[in-house]
C-alpha cells in the first residue's frame, strides 16, 4: 500500500512539475521574442542602415564578443538588453542574429542618426571581402521584417565607406529579389546622394519626420541622450526655426537653391 501511495505522489508531482516548470524553461528567464518589443523612439524610425564591423572573418569567425567589449570601453551605454554593443542588431559570420538593442531603442551606430535610424551590423570587413550565405539570408529575412522603412548604408549618413566598397546598392537589390518572400512587397532602398556628412542632417531625415515638435520631445528626454547629442539637437531646433528644409529629391531639381545644412 505504501509503495502504491508513493507512486501516486510521485505522479502528482510530475505534473505539476511538468506544468509550473516546462522543460527547457527558466523561472530566471523567460523565452520572449525580442523583436516584437519596442523602445521610445520607435514611432521615429524611417530608416534601416547596414554596417560592417571592418573585422574580416578570417580572422574572427565569432565577433559577438569582441564587438560588444569595443562598444562597452567606446561608447559605455547599456542597452535595455543588458548588452553594449551600439547596433540594434549583429549578424554573425555564421548568420547568427544577436540583437542588442531593441527596435526603437536609441543606438550609438551612426552619429546624429542614432534616433530615427535601425542598425544591423553584418560580421566581416565588406572593402575586402563578401559576406557569407547565411549572413545575406539571415540580413534578407530581417529586411523584409521591416517593410515600412527605406534601406541605406551607414555611408549614407556618414563620410565613411561602411559597410565596405564591395557592397553596393545594386548588389543588395540583387539580394532582396533572390532571398524575397513569397507574396512580400518590394523594399524601398535608398538612392540618393552618397557620403552625406552627419551635419548635413536634413539631406536624408528631414522629409520625413525631423520636425521641431520631435526635437523639442527628445531633447527633454534626459533618460535617452547624453549633454553632446543634447547640445546638437539645441543646433538643430535653432536652426529648424530659421531655415528652409528639402529632401534630396528637391536638392535635385532645385540644385541652385540651398539646402538647409545643420
């Protein structure tokens, strides 16, 4: 009798193990998809920007690490997730997607786009040579995950060659119609005047959404931005008050008339 008392307890309490403690689950940590969560300037973002971390994959096959450890003594700015790396995502040499930082998080990936622009970084240094398989599936996949925003690189909004000079804007359009989804829309990418400085800020953000009422938002947020990013929105809100803004399309066609340069 005893023995058949035992197995029942030992029954009960299998299930309510089972049920309380899934196997794989932690109590300490709960799976949760962090894609979905979004950051406080989430409704600012209109941009996606592709980087490179210049490392060749030869010689680091695995740069999580050293990535978030650069970004930690460089830029010292704990994300939501607990991690340092500046970028909101990295795709490893092996396609390996880390995030960390969430969408809409503020970054520290390009200067004086860390608001309104989305960041994924690929493992490898693109002026030498390409990317693997399966980072270009797994940096396809996260694209098209993010329809509603218009695809450039870190060259864009900077004077620099990232994400390397064998990334090209037609190679990623090459990319994006091999790996596209069935039944998914085109992405828009961005074709406009390349190495833009980060003074120019308006050329890439200002027909959007880089009102004064955003500045004025953002520079009253102390929780998200240091005195050097305060004191360049204070510029630009001055600036925004007295100047006349154009998207690049405009400077085009009106290539007589000044742009608005903050």
């Amino acid at each position: 009798m005893k023995s058949k008392y035992w197995i029942m307890i030992l029954l009960i309490l299998a299930v309510l193990f089972g049920f309380v403690f899934p196997v794989g689950a932690s109590t300490k940590n709960q799976s949760f998809d962090i894609s979905n969560m979004r950051g406080p300037f989430a409704k600012y973002i209109v941009y996606v920007a592709i980087h490179h971390t210049e490392i060749r994959a030869s010689n680091n096959s695995h740069q999580l690490e050293s990535v978030n450890n650069f970004h930690h003594s460089r830029f010292n700015e704990l994300s939501f997730l607990g991690k340092w790396g500046g970028y909101n995502i990295l795709i490893d040499v092996d396609g390996t997607v880390t995030w960390f930082r969430v969408y809409g998080e503020k970054t520290a990936a390009q200067l004086a786009y860390n608001f309104s622009v989305f960041s994924i970084c690929l493992a490898g240094n693109f002026d030498i040579d390409m990317p693997k398989p399966p980072q270009i599936r797994a940096l396809v996949s996260l694209l098209y995950n993010y329809p509603d925003l218009i695809i450039a690189f870190h060259r864009d909004f900077a004077d620099r060659k990232c994400p390397g000079e064998n990334l090209s804007k037609n190679w990623l359009a090459r990319i994006l119609k091999t790996y596209k989804p069935k039944d998914a829309h085109p992405l828009k990418i961005y074709m406009g005047n390349p190495n833009l400085k980060a003074q120019d800020y308006t050329l890439i953000a200002s027909e959007h959404q880089q009102d004064r009422e955003k500045y004025l938002e953002l520079s009253n947020d102390n929780s998200q931005i240091g005195k050097f990013e305060k004191a360049k929105l204070k510029k630009i809100i001055d600036r925004l008050d007295g100047c006349q803004r154009r998207s690049p399309l405009k400077l085009k066609r009106h290539k007589k008339k000044k742009a608005c340069h903050i």
